[in-house]
C-alpha cells in the first residue's frame, strides 16, 4: 500500500474523514475508500485542499509516498 502527503496532513492536523465527507457530501466510506486507494476527481481534490490545505499545491498534497517496503 502507498501512503499519501494528505493522509498524513490529515493525521497531523486532527482532520477527520468525517469532516472531509461533510465538505465533499459524501459517505465516510466513500472517503476512506478513496483515501486508500487515492482516487480522487480533480474538483475533490481541489475542495479538499481549498478548505483544509491552502498552503500546499494539489500536486504535493496528492503525492504518494512507498511504503516501508519500496512498493
């Protein structure tokens, strides 16, 4: 599994799927799906960081890091 910058700006911050789901109007298993898998919509994306990030640029914010395996 790979791990995004959000996930863990999202952790560092105390932000919860629940308020990204509130922001997006979408189902909290809807978010956790697409926080694993990383496969949000462009307009996602940019809700997300408008109303949580406005400091990073999407490209950083979506970027996926390998997990402790190199995978």
């Amino acid at each position: 599994m790979r791990h995004s910058i959000l996930v863990g700006e999202m952790a560092k911050n105390k932000i919860t799927i629940e308020s990204v789901s509130k922001t997006l109007g979408m189902h909290r298993n809807s978010i956790s799906y697409k926080l694993e898998k990383g496969t949000f919509e462009v307009g996602e994306a940019v809700k997300i960081r408008d109303s949580f990030f406005p400091e990073w640029t999407i490209e950083d914010l979506f970027k996926t890091l390998p997990d402790e395996k190199g995978v």
